[in-house]
C-alpha cells in the first residue's frame, strides 16, 4: 500500500511516465500536437494530444491516485470540468443542487442548462429531509458542495450519498475546498468528484485548472468522449504545473491550517467589530459532527460578518500584505467580500436570501507569517472603524 504523501510525488506509479533517454525526474512535458504511427495497422495509445497527451494522463493519474479512482480527468478550467460533468444529463432531467454555490456554478445552471432544458432544485443540504423531499421521478444527481461557499458548513457526504442511492441517483460533490488531502469523497460514498485544481490543488496563482475523478466505468467514458469531443483539455504545460503543486500538497496545507487556526483565534477577540464568524466545525449546528467525523482538517477560508460600525469596503482596501482579489488557496493570502466579488453573479434578492450582505468578507488564509498577517488585519480594523 504506497502512502498518501508518496502518492503526491509519484502518483500511481515510479515508472508511470518518464524520459527514458535522459531519467528525469520531472514528467517531461509533451509539446506534441501528433504522434505517429509505427503502422496503419494496430492499436495506438497517442494520435493526437486532445484525444490524449501524455502529459495530461500522468496528471489525471495523480488525481485519480490520490481519490483512490479508476479514472481522472483534467480540464482547462474548474467552471470546463462542471461543465463537462452536466453533459452527463439530457433535457428533461432534474438535478437536487445546494443553494450555495460558487457563483460561476450558479451563471451555468441559470444561463446555460436550464434554458436547454435541464431542471434543477436548490436546497440546504445539510437539511437532509429537504434534499430527499427535492427528489422527483426524473431527478438523475444531487450535486453540492462539501463546505458551502462562503459561510462553509459542512455537508455529509455520507449522508447524501446515501439518500441518493436509495433513490438510485448520482451523488456530485464539488471537493475544491478540501482537496483529497483532507477529505476523499469517492471513498464516503460519492460518484463523481469534481476539484478547481486552481485553488488548493495548484497552489500558487498561476494556473486555472480543473479536475474530475470518478469510479464509474460508465461515467468515465462518458467523460472521456466529452473531453475529447468538445476538447476543453488542459495544455501540457498547465498539467505540469499543476502536477508540480500536487507534489506539496500536504505540506502546504498543513500550514494553511496552522495559519488559519491562528487567525481565527485573533478574529475571536475582535468582538467589538466581527458580528459572527463562519469556519467549518464551529457552525453551532449538527454539520459540526459531520466536519469532525468526515474532514481530517477544516482548510484555509475563514468568513466573517463585520458588525455595522466596520466599514467593510474600507476594511478589504486597506491590507498591505494581503491582496485584494477573488480566489483563494494560494500560497498568498486573498480577501474579498462575496456580495461584490466572488457571488455578484447571483441576483441581489438571491444573494440576501442566503445571507450574503455587504458586510460579509471572506479570507483565504496564505502560508505568510501569520503574526504579519494579525498585523495586517489589525491595522485594517483601525482604518475601516467608524
């Protein structure tokens, strides 16, 4: 059995893919439009990189590896790979969604399936009698999102994925948040795993990316002719860079928890300014059971409501060290506010109804020194205190 951190740097194997002429170490990049045929005659693996690229298949490899899954594949963005997990369904079919969900999500469902005439229900997940209640005769998935987005509480997958086997659905999670590192969902019961590897996965703000991993003989081909027929694959170079974030994975994440832990006791003592504050676990309700029994850590985003004497705008201008921009799990700490930012693709009365207001700010916790990071926070509740 190869351990999880041996599985970073390797993926499913030592000799999976490498240069044999030269024994590097790194998966070389295949810039590689065509290969050629050593015959007409006879099966081929490689014919031309948007039907595979060797490159792109140690990366969904990796991926698969690390969920322990039969199939992994890599798509050119986070928003590609949602995408390319809908085309699983056919007009006429109705889908059980959470009600918060990255806004991009939320533009693709509205503005693009449903017109084709795909059907969708939004619930509270975590409200398992309204997600079974949601189930109608032509609903084929439940698709969520393990910690919601902004205000993070946890949805069981478990618990989901066992509503949707007794009605003989799909169980979708969106797994950005948490990476495999903290939580491999195929193995809770879900079938179909989708990651933005632009977050945790790749690490460093450099690459948009997306995965999807699957244990479904079915599934996967379907996925595959889509990824072939459409061809919104990852370029080579992208793979490698995401691949070379894999690698630290671990390691990374192990101090955007350490940091993110340090953060929230400081935000803890600002009372006077913060009106409530979200992170996974600490929700007060019965999702603090589920964080503690299927996550191995809570991840690096922290949300926090500002009380009304905090301007909030004020509050996001005003770090030095902390940048002012959409995203999150990078090496680099980023702050926004989701009701401008992140969620403005939801409709005003959408965003109030789920409590996203203008006062909301969501910090995704870097790898800096987190006393510079309180420092910077600090100074910035002294400029936007009214």
């Amino acid at each position: 059995m190869t351990g999880f951190n041996t599985k970073l740097i390797y993926g499913k194997g030592l000799n999976q893919v490498h240069d044999n002429q030269t024994g590097a170490v790194n998966v070389p990049i295949y810039q590689a439009t065509t290969y050629a045929f050593k015959q007409v005659a006879g099966k081929h693996k490689y014919d031309y990189s948007r039907s595979l690229n060797p490159t792109r298949e140690y990366l969904e490899d990796q991926i698969a590896a690390l969920e322990d899954a039969q199939h992994g594949y890599a798509f050119a963005s986070g928003s590609a790979a949602i995408h390319a997990v809908f085309t699983l369904f056919h007009p006429g079919d109705h889908i059980v969604v959470s009600r918060n969900i990255y806004g991009g999500t939320f533009r693709l469902i509205h503005d693009y399936l449903e017109p084709l005439g795909i059907e969708f229900s939004a619930v509270d997940t975590q409200d398992l009698a309204a997600v079974e209640a949601a189930i109608q005769p032509q609903t084929k998935a439940i698709y969520f999102e393990t910690i919601d987005n902004p205000f993070l509480k946890v949805t069981s997958v478990k618990q989901i994925a066992a509503i949707a086997k007794r009605h003989h659905v799909l169980t979708i999670v969106d797994n950005t948040f948490l990476t495999p590192y903290l939580q491999q969902a195929l193995t809770l019961g879900a079938d179909v795993v989708i990651h933005s590897a632009t977050k945790y996965l790749g690490g460093h703000s450099d690459v948009i990316a997306g995965l999807v991993v699957t244990n479904d003989d079915e599934i996967g081909k379907q996925l595959e002719f889509v990824q072939n027929a459409v061809g919104g694959i990852l370029a080579p170079e992208d793979c490698t860079l995401v691949i070379r974030g894999i690698k630290t994975l671990s390691v990374r994440l192990d101090r955007h928890l350490q940091n993110a832990q340090k953060i929230l006791d400081y935000l803890k003592t600002k009372s006077d300014q913060i009106e409530r504050i979200y992170y996974p676990g600490q929700a007060g309700d019965a999702s603090d059971a589920v964080a503690k029994t299927e996550l191995k850590g809570y991840g690096g985003v922290i949300t926090f409501a500002l009380k009304p004497n905090v301007d909030a705008e004020k509050f996001v201008n005003s770090p030095r060290l902390i940048w002012l921009a959409v995203s999150l799990g990078s090496v680099e700490s980023l702050i926004e506010l989701p009701y401008f930012m992140t969620h403005a693709e939801l409709p005003v009365a959408e965003r109030r109804k789920v409590g996203i207001t203008p006062q909301l700010v969501r910090l995704s916790v870097g790898l800096e020194d987190p006393d510079d990071l309180i420092a910077d926070l600090e100074q910035a509740f002294a400029v936007a205190e009214q």
